[in-house]
C-alpha cells in the first residue's frame, strides 16, 4: 500500500462490475457506452433474461468469462418496485 492517500495502489483487483448506457438494443443483445467511454462497444452484450433495458438507460453489468453481461437497469427513482 502506498503512503501517500491521493497515489491509486497498482495492485488493487479491478472491480468486477461496471456501469454503462445503453446505446442500441439489437437481437443478439445490447451495445453499450461504457462509462468514461465517448462512443459505443463494437460487441453486443447480452443480458440477464428477467433485464428489460432500452436505450438512454444506465445499466450494471458484471464481468462474466471474459465479457460483461448487463444484471438490469439502475433506477433514478426514489422508490423501488418489485414484480
């Protein structure tokens, strides 16, 4: 661990989940803007069967066999519904 509190520690694990928009909905899955990123992924990820995520809606996703799977959309509102 470094002693200086604002120098990031290069051996931290990298975080198995990421947030991204989602830019297009194609058959064979979602392309993405992934945070930090300007302009879509060339892949189509594909998504939990239970997500519905269209586009301009901000999703998590998590690293799974060398690739992303989108878990669900991430609500902006104040209350949680469950089906």
């Amino acid at each position: 661990m470094s002693e200086n509190l604002f120098v990031a520690d290069k051996n931290k694990a990298e975080s198995p989940f990421a947030i991204a928009k989602v830019d297009t909905v194609h058959d064979d899955g979602l392309q993405l803007i992934f945070y930090g990123e300007s302009a879509p992924s060339q892949m189509h990820y594909k998504m939990l069967q239970t997500c519905s995520a269209g586009p301009g809606e901000t999703v998590l996703c998590a690293k799974a066999s060398g690739t992303y799977v989108v878990l669900g959309p991430i609500s902006q509102s104040r209350f949680i519904r469950a089906d």
